[in-house]
C-alpha cells in the first residue's frame, strides 16, 4: 500500500483528522467547531480509529473483506450484514479454488 489507510479516507474523514489535529485534539474544540456533540466527535473518532485498524491489519488479504471491514467501522453497514456478506464471499471463494483445482474430464 503506498499511501496505506490515507487513500482509504473519505474527504469528509480527511477534514475531521485536519480538524482534530488543527484542535491539538481536543474533541471539546472539534465539537464545538462543528457545532455537534462531544459524545458525536468520540463516536467519529472511535470508527476513524477502527476503519485505520482494519486497514492496517495485515491478516486481512481480500480486498473485498477490506473494504466490508472498513464500512463496518464506519457504520455504514451493521455486523449481521458484515458476517452475511463475508461468509458469502469466502463461500463464494472456495467454490473457485475448488473449480480450479479440480482435474478436467475429457
């Protein structure tokens, strides 16, 4: 990954992490500047710390389960529908490994 989790960040995760660090952190000035709840900021902040988890971890090989991971953390899909989608694409997978692998019959 050249830029690594950078080119996984939305403009919008873009100008929060600005805006974090613009406020020395402090999730009391970003409220404020956004005009939005402490709890609010400490929700975004968890999930851009998830999402940055997810995309650094290195046991995650599949692009796909990547990309679901990182959704999950930003709450965009739920965890039923991130454990449907998974199982589906491993499913789907190891269907593919097995077409392949098996011999051909003339």
């Amino acid at each position: 990954m050249a830029q690594g989790w950078l080119e996984y960040m939305s403009e919008e995760y873009l100008a929060f992490i600005k805006r974090f660090v613009l406020a020395s952190g402090s999730l009391k000035d970003v409220a404020a500047c956004y005009g939005i709840s402490y709890p609010t900021v400490r929700l975004r902040l968890d999930r851009l710390i998830a999402k940055i988890a997810v995309v650094e971890n290195m046991d995650i090989r599949s692009e796909f389960e990547r990309l679901l991971r990182t959704q999950h953390a930003e709450g965009r899909i739920d965890a039923d529908t991130l454990k449907t989608l998974l199982a589906a694409h491993r499913k789907d997978r190891e269907s593919q490994r097995d077409r392949v692998s098996r011999p051909r019959s003339r």
